[in-house]
C-alpha cells in the first residue's frame, strides 16, 4: 500500500514541474511587458502577478524537498523556476522606483529645480485607478498637487480634462496661481469641494 501511494506521487511530480513551468511562463510574458519602464504597472497588477508568483514558490519549495523522486532534468528544471521566481518577484519590488527614476528622466526638463522629494515625486508621477497620499501639515501637498496637475497635461492632458478640488478657497487659489506662475498652465479647473457640491446640487 504504502509503495504504490508513493508511485502515484512519483508519478504525479513530473505533472506538477510540467504545469508550475507553464503558469510561470505566463506570469512572466506578462510582467516583461514592463521592463522597458515605458508603461505603467498598476498596484492592482502588481499584487495579482505577485500573489500568483508567491504560489508558484510554494509549489516549488515543495518540489525540491521531494527532489530525490525527480530525475536530473526535472531538478534542474525547478532551480531554474525558482531562480525566474525570485528574479520576478524581484522585478515587481523595485518597479516604482525605477519607474520614476525613469520618468524623471524622461521629462528632465519639468523636473529641473523643482527640488521635490522622493515621496513628493512618485506621488506626482503615480498612475493607479486611484492614488492616496497622506501628508501632514506644511509638508507641501498643494505643491504636490500642483506639480501632478502640471505633469498630467506635461503628459498629454488637456486642462478641460482634469478637474482639482481642494478645501478652501485660499488652497484652489494658491493651486492656480502656482500652475499659471510656475507652469504656465492658464485657465485650470480648480475648484473647492464647497463650489462643486452647490454646482452639482
């Protein structure tokens, strides 16, 4: 009994490198997509391609202690899984800031003196379905939003496209007058949540 359960499993790795090298194949041709760092990888993307890689590892994590039931090429055909793994998994980690390392140099010229930080910078450039950044007071968020209004049309939007809403009057002020004397950028949709809400009422 216990000898054939052993066949059966015996039997059934050689299935299980086969189908863990076809599901990394896939994973892969779809996050090299990305590494010319011309296009953006979503957060939502990131987390599914890691979950997915994080579950391959385990599958080979199994497989290697089970390696004596493996022949040569099988074995070295899940170091060499393992290896892509970890290289992907790797890749996914240090995307954003190579990202904007990347963007930043695209767009030399709109980055030159404006001495944002690291954090400020990725906010400006970030392109999720949806971006929030917690900041405390003076830290410089208006500036972060103005700075990510100008990049959106230094992008290719068009102002008529892209509505900003801050708190107060003094804040939609400010925003205008930093993107018309910074950026050049006249007539800008900034409104308060207050002026909106009565519009729209």
């Amino acid at each position: 009994m216990v000898f054939s359960l052993l066949l059966v499993f015996e039997l059934r790795l050689p299935k299980m490198v086969r189908r863990v090298g076809e599901d990394l194949k896939g994973i892969e041709g779809q996050i090299l997509e990305y590494q010319s760092y011309t296009k953006y990888m979503a957060k939502r993307e990131r987390i599914g391609h890691g979950k997915r890689l994080n579950s391959i590892l385990s599958h080979l994590q199994f497989l290697r202690k089970s390696r004596r039931l493996l022949d040569a090429q099988r074995r070295t055909l899940v170091g060499q899984y393992d290896s892509k793994v970890k290289h992907l998994l790797a890749f996914l980690d240090q995307f954003i800031p190579e990202y904007t390392k990347r963007e930043v140099e695209r767009h030399k010229t709109f980055f030159a003196f404006k001495s944002f930080d690291r954090e400020q910078t990725e906010a400006i450039i970030k392109k999720d379905e949806f971006n929030l950044v917690i900041a405390g007071a003076g830290s410089g968020k208006t500036r972060t939003l103005t700075g990510r209004y100008a990049f959106l049309i230094e992008s290719g939007a068009s102002p008529n496209e892209i509505l900003a809403l801050a708190y107060t009057k003094s804040a939609a002020e400010e925003m205008e007058h930093r993107l018309r004397d910074e950026y050049h950028i006249k007539g800008a949709n900034v409104r308060t949540f207050h002026s909106l809400g009565r519009e729209l009422a």
